[in-house]
C-alpha cells in the first residue's frame, strides 16, 4: 500500500478532470482531463477523453495547448470543442468525428469564427452550431484565473491600451459544411451565457455593459436568431446563470441569487412560461448550480446543501413541482467553488466528476430509474469511475474529515469541514482556518486542487487541525443565509469563524494559542480583516486578497461586485469602504502576515498586497510578501504551487510552533 504521506510536489501531479458531457443516449461520456500543473515557460496542456459503453475513457484529442468546452453531437457521430494549439490561450473552434472504435482523427478548425470560444451547442439536425465568443482582450473572469485573452498584436506591442465598453461577448451560427461564421446576436449586448433545445429561440444572460463588473446587472432575454433580436423577460433583483430551453421551447429555466462571482453562482431556480409570462420558483432544499431539460419536461439540477452536493430531477405534479433526488453525499460533484454535472436528455445517465479529501478527481457516472419509477432508487451499484488518471494519489489522505457544526454569536447554526491529523492525539492541537472566498461560495470535500486547498491536507499532517467553515455568506442553506453579509462584509462572517476556533477550543481540541488563517481571494481578505481586527489569530497568510475596498474599486475589474455587497458609495468617507479596508488598521497590528499574490492579477490586483505590505511594514509587524511572475487570481505554475505550500507550511510551523517531527 502507499504511504499516506504527501509532499507539496505530489499535490502538483494532480491531474483536473473538468467539463463532464454525456450523449442524448447516455452511451458516449466525455471530460477535459489537465495535465500535471506546468512547469515555469511550459504551456499547460490537456486533453479530451471519451468514454463508451462500459469502457473506460480514452484520448480523442492530443497535442499541444489546452483542450476545453467538449460538446457531443445529438447523433454522438461528432465532437466540438475549444482549443489554444495555435496560440496559448486563445481558443477557437474544432471538430472532430467519434467512431465506434475511438479512434481519433485530425481535428477541423473552423477559421472563419473570430473571438475565444467560451461555450457551445449543436443544432438537433447537426447542420450548425452556436458558439459564444469572447472578444480577444478580454477578461477571462476569476474562474479562469483573472487575467486577459491577450491578443496576438498585443502581445508583441510595446506598450498595452484599455479603453471602456470594449471585449464583447457574441453569439454565432457556423455552418458545419462550409464552415462560415455568421453573428446571430444583436449588436450592443453582451452574451455571458446561453441556452438552447438545438431548434427555436434561444435564453442569454445578456448585459449592455461588455466588462466584468456588466455581469453582475445582467438581464434574461429570448434571441431570435433569425432576426438577431432579443428581449428581457426577466430582470433579476440579484444575479443569473445557467438559462436552459425545455424541448418544446415553451419553457425557461435558470437560477437566480446573489453572487460574487461569475460562473460561481448557486440558488433558487425559477421557471418561466414564455406563453403566460408567469414564473414559478420551485421549493428545493440545496442551491442549484447548473440545469437541464430532459426530453419528458423533467429538470435536472446539481447543487451544494450546506457541506455535501446533490443532484436530481425537477417534475411537474400537477400544479406543483416535486424533487426527485438521485444522490447526496459529502464527496463534490465537480472542483472547488464549481459544482456541475450533466445528464443525457432520457434522463437515465449522469455524469460528474467526483472526489473528496480522500479520493482524487475522477469522471464518474451514475445510472438512475426511469422517469416513470421516480421513487425507485438509483443503480445499486452506485457512482462508477470512467477514469483513473489520478489512482497513484487515491487513498493518500493524512487527515480524516468530520462535520463541525457551531452557535455563532447571534445564535445561528454555522457548518463547515473539519480536518484532523491521523497521527496525533486530537488534544491542544494547533489550528488552521481556511476562509473560502467568494464570499458567496461554500466548502465542500474536495481533494486539493487549486494553490491553497491541498495546503489543508499538508497542514493536517504537519499536525495542525484545520477548519473549512461555512458563515453567514455561504451557499447552501438557502437565499436568506447567502445573502446574510452583504452590506456587512467583515463583520458577522468574521464573528462566525471567531466562534468556531471557540467551540473547538471548549471542547479541549485546539490550543488557543496557536491559531492561524489563510484564504485565497475573498479568503484573502478574512485573513487579512482577522490579522489587524481580531485577538484570536497568531499569524495569517492572505493569498490573492483585497486590502483596500476604495482602491479595490477604482482598479479591479469587478467594481460593480463591491457597489453591490458592500452596499455603499465608494465616494463615502463615512461609508463601509474605508471603515471594511484592512488596511486602515494597520499601525496597530501585530500578527505575522504572509502575503502571497500573483502579479497579473485583474480581479484582486498586486496593489492591493502592496498597500497591506507597506502598511506592515511601517508598523513593525513582521511581514513578507511575495509576487508570483506571470500568476493571475492564485497560482497555476508548478513552481508556484509547490513554493505556495512549502511558504505557506513554513510560515505556520514557524509562528503556531508546529512539531513536523512525527
């Protein structure tokens, strides 16, 4: 058996599986699977895999540059996809034909498309598809590592333009047989996503504002493509995602809830009659990420109650709607902060990729009834694996997780994941916090990817305790508790994390004395608020943080996002903006910070590291910051994934007196 032992330099062999796609039949399962993190002046790479029948999945496309966005034609004779083999990090268009023996062929660029490709779907006849692109030079968005699509004359330019309503979001129709691109999209409207059956109209989340923070005031509308019309059937009072078409293009579905995020975004679904206009929001105990219609009216939705994710079917009952769901448990159904999964439109195969903190990413599928047993329980034989690219890394978990759930001081029930070390006596043990950003995600068990969650299971077996919580803020208990903090960032949340080091110290677990804090984005900024505004905390560790909420606003790409959740004028010298700004409190701090950011950083820029640093600095706290050349919103390098870990493990043996000698 393998040692359970991990080194920051087997975290970075990680393999991510992302984007799980299955047939209309259910036979043919696809995912993106990434190669290791890349080494500094590598481009990363990955591939598409496919799998049929009751084989594994294998390769159908190879090569250099990242593969993304695979979509299976409705005959499963075809596949679409992204890809930036030509240049890094500009993705256009490909297709490819699947054959009944997998054999791959030589993929088909479709050249005459113009922009980076960020989503598509076929037509149910296979003649077309729809494709949304972004404008080159524009923001990738924080999910995609808050940085540009930089194009090509830019990059060899001496020097780098911005100008306001630039980088839009656009609609085609390619035409498979000659390849030709045609807009299909109204001029002056933004596209962030859409929907469509592969016939009649078509759902967008659309914005008359093309950058980052036009998202977060984003309209629904019905496009006919035909006359490259749209208009707004639904004006949200907080944010949207994931509109879907039902098969008789009568019916939308899409969620709405606040977000700071996009692409992030979990909540309520609403469904819309286009005939009638009236909307319909279903009672659904988890926050729904992502939806699909299947061919008999059913919608199927994945999402995140409090720490554990689910999945299942929405059915019309008479005049109500029922819940169906097919499975709940701790593992997370997709990464970090993005929980997904698809299903074939019979309703009879769903894919994911699944894993917890003892069970590295994998494509997985699970087979479910017949629409007409809806009661009757899933497959026996539960989730079953497509792949195996991370099997060296299964079972090497140096922690066991528990639930921990806590009053905070108001007297709210708060969650979050517990992490204990398998080695050590759980008693008086140093404890780590790790603040989710967002704010407005949720912990869920995942194994490590990313350039701070793996650090908890390296902490764990450095014997720390460490504790992923869920404050107020957080996704998964519904619209009233997510949106708990907004005009109050920094305030019940932090209370909340306060008391949950206090419950574990009641309980004679964890040392009062040797308690840190780190997180990565938002979690960057709790760790940041904590180290100058609480007594609680021994030393901290922000990654990728904001600091300074007036300078945040004015040079960040998501201004709107702190206009909305800290609800006040960025202009106020009264307001929450320098009031909630760790940096206004730094001549009194004492607690040792380790500040890690990425220097191309468009959501949380370098400024913001510099500012607290400085700020330290002059205060006589001791303080390092360090800079990661070429990172954007956290670290992706494999240099950088390994000096992130071993900093940050240094930082916290040094200042909560880890004993590493076990």
């Amino acid at each position: 058996m393998p040692s359970p032992t991990l080194t920051p330099e087997d975290l970075a062999t990680i393999r991510v599986v992302t984007d799980p796609q299955v047939s209309d039949d259910g036979t043919i399962r696809a995912a993106v699977v990434h190669a290791p993190a890349p080494a500094r002046g590598e481009s990363p790479r990955s591939e598409i895999r496919v799998a049929r029948g009751d084989e594994a999945a294998r390769p159908v496309t190879s090569g250099p540059g990242v593969d993304l966005t695979p979509r299976i034609s409705p005959t499963g004779r075809r596949l679409a996809f992204a890809s930036d083999r030509e240049r890094p990090g500009l993705w256009r268009l490909y297709a490819v034909p699947l054959d009944d023996t997998g054999a791959s062929a030589e993929p088909r660029k479709f050249a005459a498309l113009p922009g980076v490709v960020e989503d598509i779907a076929w037509a149910e006849d296979e003649s077309t598809l729809l494709v949304c692109t972004a404008d080159d030079g524009s923001d990738t968005g924080n999910a995609r590592g808050g940085t540009r699509f930089v194009p090509a004359d830019e990059e060899e330019a001496p020097w780098t333009v911005r100008r306001p309503a630039t980088g839009w979001r656009r609609l085609y129709r390619v035409d498979l047989a000659s390849g030709a691109a045609v807009q299909v999209s109204p001029d002056g409207l933004t596209v962030w996503e859409f929907g469509w059956a592969g016939h009649g109209p078509v759902a967008a989340v659309v914005s008359a504002d093309p950058g980052e923070s036009g998202w977060y005031d984003a309209e629904l509308a019905v496009m006919d493509i035909e006359s490259r019309t749209a208009r707004t059937v639904h004006t949200p009072t907080y944010q949207l995602q994931s509109p879907v078409v039902s098969e008789d293009a009568r019916t939308l579905a899409f969620i709405e809830a606040p977000q700071s995020d996009r692409a992030l975004l979990a909540g309520d679904i609403v469904v819309l009659d286009l005939e009638t206009g009236s909307i319909v929001r279903p009672r659904h105990e988890a926050d729904v990420s992502r939806l699909r219609w299947t061919r008999d009216g059913r919608l199927f939705w994945v999402g995140v109650a409090s720490v554990e994710t689910a999945c299942g079917f929405l059915r019309r009952d008479a005049d109500a709607w029922r819940v169906d769901e097919c499975w709940r448990g701790r593992a997370t159904l997709g990464r970090a902060y993005q929980v997904r999964a698809d299903c074939s439109r019979g309703g009879g195969t769903i894919v994911a990729v699944r894993q917890g903190h003892d069970q590295p990413p994998e494509l997985q599928e699970l087979k479910v009834p017949a629409a007409d047993r809806p009661d009757t329980e899933p497959s026996a034989a539960g989730w079953r694996p497509l792949t195996e690219v991370n099997a060296a890394l299964a079972g090497r978990a140096p922690a066991r997780e528990t639930v921990h759930r806590w009053k905070a001081v108001d007297g709210t029930e708060i969650h979050g994941l517990l992490l204990l070390p398998t080695d050590r006596t759980a008693s008086a043990l140093p404890l780590v916090v790790v603040a989710h950003g967002g704010p407005t995600n949720a912990v869920t068990s995942i194994y490590a990817q990313g350039a701070h969650r793996g650090d908890a299971l390296l902490l764990a077996q450095a014997g720390c305790a460490v504790l992923l919580p869920n404050p107020r803020g957080s996704i998964g208990r519904g619209r009233e508790f997510m949106a708990a903090n907004i005009g109050d960032l920094g305030g019940g949340d932090l209370a909340d994390l306060e008391a949950g080091v206090a419950s574990l110290v009641a309980t004679g677990l964890v040392d009062p004395g040797r308690v840190g804090i780190t997180g990565l984005s938002y979690g960057g900024f709790m760790s940041a608020w904590a180290a100058v505004r609480s007594e609680v905390f021994a030393a901290s560790v922000p990654i990728s943080g904001l600091m300074n909420w007036l300078s945040f606003h004015n040079t960040s790409n998501v201004g709107r996002f702190d206009e909305i959740f800290l609800d006040g004028d960025p202009y106020d010298p009264a307001g929450p903006y320098l009031d909630r700004s760790p940096v206004m409190y730094v001549r009194e701090c004492r607690t040792p910070t380790l500040l890690l950011h990425g220097d191309l950083d468009l959501a949380c820029p370098l400024g913001q590291a510099q500012e607290f640093y400085q700020g330290l600095a002059a205060a006589g706290c001791e303080t390092e910051l360090v800079a990661y050349k070429g990172a954007g919103h956290g670290m992706s390098e494999r240099e950088h994934v390994i000096d992130v870990s071993r900093r940050i493990i240094g930082w916290f043996t040094r200042h909560l007196n880890l004993d590493t000698t076990h």
